[in-house]
C-alpha cells in the first residue's frame, strides 16, 4: 500500500467532475487496514465512485477498496454461499456467479459499482434487492481497530438503506467492508414481474426463463434506457422513488390516472421517481452542462465540463418542479463529498 498526496479523483467517479484528495490509497489488502498512517481524519471510503457526487477537492484520506477474490465458501441442501471481496466489479461477480451455474443475482446485472458498497445502499433493480440475496460481510472499524461481522439481521435493511448509512458510516469513514457472503438458492425461480422485464424474456424464449437469459434481459434494457458512463458521464438512478401514504397516493392517482404507484408491506406506496420528473418537463432538460437523460428521466448527466455545483443546482430544480407540480420531495440517491 501506497500512501499518495493531491489525488486526481475525476477518473475514480462516473460523474466524470473535477476534485482531487489530499491523501489517497488503494486497499488491496483487508490486512492493510491495520496501518497506523490510515487513522487520520477526515477519511472516506470509496468505490466504484458510480454513487458519488463530487463537490470539489476533499481535504482528506480517501481509501479506495479494490479488494480481490471470489470463492464458493460452501452450501447446503438449500443455498450456496459465495464470498466476493469488496474491490469486485459487481456486475463482474454477478456474471461470474452464473457462469457457475448459481442463481439469484440475475436481476442486478449491469448495475455499475463494487460489491462492497452493494450492501450499504441495498441496491436493487426489477423486484430484487440485495437484501434477500445477503447472508453475511466482513468488515474493519477504524475506531475499535479491529474486524467484525454482520450478518442480515443485523444489516437493518431497507428501500436503499442499511445499518451502514442509518449509523452514518458511509459518510464518516469509520467502518471499510472488505468481503461479502451472498446466499444464492437451489430452489430458484426467474423474478420478472416487471412489465419490461417480462416482456423481454418472453421475446427472448418461449420455455421458462433462466437465470442466464433473465440477465441478459435485465442488461438489453439498461442498454437501451441508461447511458454508458465512459460515452456520457453519469450516476445512474439519481433520486429514491419517493414512499408515500395512502392518501397522498390515492389523491395524487386521482388528479394523475397514468402515475405508477407500487403498495409497499408496511402500508406506504412507492412513486415512480422518473415518472414525476418527466411529467414536471424535465426528461432531456439540461440546465448547463448537467440535465436528465432524455431515455430515463431519472438519471442526472454530465454533458460535459461540469462541477459539483452544477450537480446541485440542477437537482435543486428538478426538485423543485415536482415538488411544486406533485407536493411530492425527492431525495437524491448518491454522496455528496
């Protein structure tokens, strides 16, 4: 490990904006944590940088997880339980647990991102987070200077959220994951309940669908609909589809008949967040050098030359069209550093 000073940081986010770190190492090592000059503060944990908005130079360590290693650790009658370190290209991992003939990932392909930061944000895509799929991560704190482990319940996940980012540690620096348990079952069955992905499988086969050929859809249509980050630099989903009650679901239905709503178990209905921006008029708006996408409205786009500031006053509008157009707030979905 090597500890570097005035880091270029423009490469290490698909955002593509400008910001450089005062102090910088890549971990390969979960070992290397131990080391004494990676005590300092502030510190921040990056990634894949796909869920992370610069704002300009961070006057701080940053610690790059590039951690290697996939390995079936074991199964039983129902799962098997693979390990990936925290430094794996997740879509890499996903393709390589279905090369092998395991199951349940198939719904998250193409989703840009390391394995290690998958579980702070509970990614999810096409009816699958990777909530049901988690059995258990490794990590290091830097404040007790030792390694623990977390298993599902204790990960308190939810729509986007975890224990991680409830206990504020994807933004302190105190906690660095360095491998993840994942439980894919024996007894699998192709979740495409979504309306697009069902379509495409149907296109695809006229059997009943594998794993291979569902993520093969899920892929074909975050082609068609999301900007490749090295042709337009970009963070994917920018805002949570915002939860509602009942009644405000229900009144918003009846003004907005097309508005798609999804009932949640715990009573709440989610909002389609890409809907309620185009219908705002903000689907291939630009303001500047940053605008939402004209495919999907919900993702925010670098046209180029953009700042963290530019990042911010766009979504500051965008937020403010749908707020004034639908009483609805929308929360953003990366970083901000």
């Amino acid at each position: 490990m090597i500890l570097r000073h005035g880091v270029d940081l423009a490469a290490a986010n698909t955002l593509a904006l400008p910001g450089r770190a005062a102090r910088y190492a890549a971990i390969d090592d979960a070992a290397q944590l131990a080391a004494p000059e990676l005590r300092q503060r502030p510190r921040f944990i990056l990634g894949g940088g796909s869920n992370l908005v610069l704002t300009g130079d961070f006057d701080g360590l940053v610690l790059h997880m590039a951690i290697p290693g996939r390995r079936l650790l074991g199964e039983d009658t129902d799962a098997w339980y693979v390990e990936a370190g925290a430094g794996e290209n997740w879509d890499d991992f996903v393709q390589w647990t279905l090369a092998r003939g395991w199951p349940g990932l198939e719904n998250l392909s193409s989703i840009p991102g390391t394995v290690g930061a998958a579980p702070i944000q509970n990614i999810g895509a096409y009816g699958l987070e990777i909530a049901e799929r988690f059995h258990s991560l490794s990590a290091w704190d830097f404040e007790k200077q030792g390694f623990f482990t977390v298993d599902r319940s204790q990960c308190r996940f939810a729509y986007r959220d975890s224990l991680f980012k409830q206990e504020g540690w994807h933004l302190s620096g105190r906690i660095a994951i360095t491998a993840v348990v994942f439980r894919l079952p024996k007894h699998w069955q192709p979740n495409i309940a979504y309306a697009d992905l069902a379509q495409e499988v149907v296109v695809a086969t006229s059997a009943v669908a594998t794993a291979r050929e569902v993520a093969t859809a899920v892929s074909a249509i975050r082609r068609r609909k999301l900007p490749d980050p090295a042709a337009i630099p970009n963070a994917g989903s920018f805002f949570h589809n915002p939860l509602v009650d009942k009644a405000t679901a229900a009144a918003l239905a009846a003004a907005y008949p097309a508005l798609p709503r999804y009932p949640q178990p715990d009573g709440r209905v989610k909002l389609a967040a890409g809907w309620l921006i185009e219908q705002a008029g903000w689907k291939g708006k630009d303001l500047g050098p940053v605008g939402m996408y004209e495919k999907q409205a919900l993702v925010l786009v670098n046209r180029g030359g953009a700042t963290g500031a530019d990042v911010r006053h766009t979504m500051t509008a965008v937020q403010a069209a749908v707020r004034e157009k639908f009483a609805v707030d929308l929360t953003p979905e990366p970083i901000f550093l």
